[in-house]
C-alpha cells in the first residue's frame, strides 16, 4: 500500500481518529514513501500527476544559487540566492497576482494545463492539452483529463471527502499563518498543536498534504502564499544549480528530496521551477521513464489557464 490509497481511504464520515491512531498513520505514510516507486496511481478524483505539480516544493534553507541579472543595460551581474528567498518570493508573487474569487457551490473550477514529454535519447515530442472541470462543492459531476485521457468524476456521497480538503468551503477554513497551516495539516483533521514543532519524520507527511492542497489552480485568498511560506521551512531540498529555460522564461530550478539516498523520494528527477527575477512558479519538469522499458524522457507541465464557471465544458 502506498500513501496515497492511504489517503483515498479517509473518510469523514468515521469517527475522529485517537491521537495513537494517527500515529499510526503517519508512520505507514512514512514507510510507504521509503518503498520502491509504483506505477502511477490514480488519487482519489484526480491522478498522481495533477498532485505533484505544485505541492511537493520543500526547499532547503541553506541551498543557493547564482543567477545572472541585467543591471539595468550593464553587464550582467551574479546574486546569490538562497532557496528560502525563492520560496518566499513565490509565496510573494502569489499573493500579489492571486485572483479575488468566491465562487458558488454550484460551479466549477476550471483548469488548462499544458504537458510534454521530450525523450531523453533524441526524437519527436508528445504534447497534451488538458482541461479540467471539478465542482466546487463536490455535489455535481466533473470531467478532467490527464494526458489527454478524460473521464468524467462521481459526486461525492454522503460523508465522503479528502484530506486535504478539496471543497472550497472546506479550503476556507484552513488558517493562512504557513505555522499553523503546516500544523492543521500534520494532523490530519484532529485539533491541530500549533505550539508542537513538525518532527523530520513528520515532514515526509507534510510535504505530501501540501502537494495534495496546491494541486488547485484555484485557492482562497492568502492560503496559495501561506503553503509556499511553509514549504519554505521544509528541511532537505535542493536549489538547482545554475539557469534554465521554461516555456520562454529563465528559471531558477527547485529540487526537492524527501527521503534519504536509495529510497523513491531520494533527491533526483523533479524540478519545480520558477521565474528567475519575480519567483513566479512556473511549472514542473522531471526525468521519468516507463516502467519495464528503456523510454527515458523529460516530462515537463504547466498551467495556461484557469477560472471559475458555470458548467462542464465551459471556458473562462
């Protein structure tokens, strides 16, 4: 079992869990992330793909990199960034572009996401438009697509949701300070311990909550900035040395590790990679190949697009 069927399985329906039996979870969600990489799983109402998108960004306080910047016409100039002044910008720029949405619980939050796969030995690369549409409150039927497969999604039933939350009226109530956020999510529903420090065998867990939360296009105001806040103070991630490229941006890259060396989460693969001059995250990008086969390719996805409307298959 690995810890997203575990999260599939939550159901708010039961009673609250006993302080041992959360426990008890967190250490199955822990040994599930040091287990040999599965296949892609589908997650609960959206796939494995959509969720590590923009959550999994937990950045080490003490990583830099250098950047080159135009001072103004001059020669180019090189400033040491560390990866908490990345992650902070980010959570900057999101609050500074986010959009005032409230939207009803009878809509729909729509999402365009752009995804390619450039093979990592040379040849043509596939490319997928994706467009999504999931209801806001969970009460009518959604329709999505991950790599160009569309299907359309169940309501929820009666009792049923999903840590983290995924209904908007549900995201409302998660607190904006990134401490108690990161708290409220470490314990998985219960009366979150704002005062008890995250333990680093808690933030495995963590990071993967908040990978779960991100994965909206959408969020209400101030919680988008207050998980890059978090995540912030998430230890053992990497800055990627040097510059890249990213659908026609220079970007600084972010990469992540939540497991030691020989483990599925040992540092590799994975990029999160924003702006070089505002932090605005840009997207992901990571090196996979196919299980069983010798296919390696660089996978990167990016959002083009996204809003509030009133019914499946209509556009902002």
């Amino acid at each position: 079992m690995n810890e997203i069927e575990l999260l599939r399985e939550w159901d708010a329906d039961a009673p609250p869990l006993s302080d041992t039996a959360r426990a008890r979870a967190r250490a199955r969600l822990y040994q599930a992330m040091r287990a040999p990489a599965a296949a892609p799983v589908v997650v609960g109402r959206r796939p494995l793909l959509r969720i590590a998108v923009a959550g999994a960004a937990a950045v080490a306080v003490t990583a830099t990199v250098v950047v080159a910047q135009d001072a103004g016409g001059n020669a180019p100039r090189t400033q040491t960034v560390s990866a908490t002044t990345v992650l902070r910008g980010a959570a900057a720029e999101a609050l500074r572009t986010e959009k005032p949405l409230a939207p009803r619980d009878d809509q729909f939050i729509y999402t365009k996401e752009v995804i390619e796969r450039r093979p990592v030995s040379g040849g043509p690369v596939k490319k997928w438009v994706d467009e999504s549409w999931s209801s806001v409150d969970g009460s009518k039927k959604g329709y999505v697509s991950e790599l160009g497969h569309k299907q359309w999604v169940p309501v929820y039933q009666p009792g049923q949701s999903t840590w983290p939350p995924s209904k908007w009226s549900e995201l409302k109530e998660l607190p904006t300070d990134p401490g108690k956020l990161t708290a409220t999510l470490r314990d998985m529903g219960g009366k979150p311990d704002y005062g008890r420090p995250t333990r680093a065998d808690e933030w495995p867990m963590v990071q993967i909550f908040l990978s779960g939360l991100l994965r909206h296009s959408v969020l209400p105001k101030g919680l988008r900035s207050a998980a890059f806040e978090a995540l912030a103070a998430a230890p053992g991630v990497k800055v990627l040395p040097g510059r890249t490229e990213f659908n026609g941006h220079t970007a600084i890259g972010v990469r992540y590790i939540v497991g030691p060396p020989g483990t599925s989460a040992k540092d590799g693969g994975r990029l999160l990679l924003f702006d070089a001059k505002t932090y605005r995250y840009l997207g992901l990008r990571e090196r996979a190949a196919e299980k069983g086969t010798a296919y390696a390719y660089d996978q990167s996805q990016y959002i083009v697009a996204d809003g509030v409307v009133d019914r499946v298959f209509q556009r902002p």
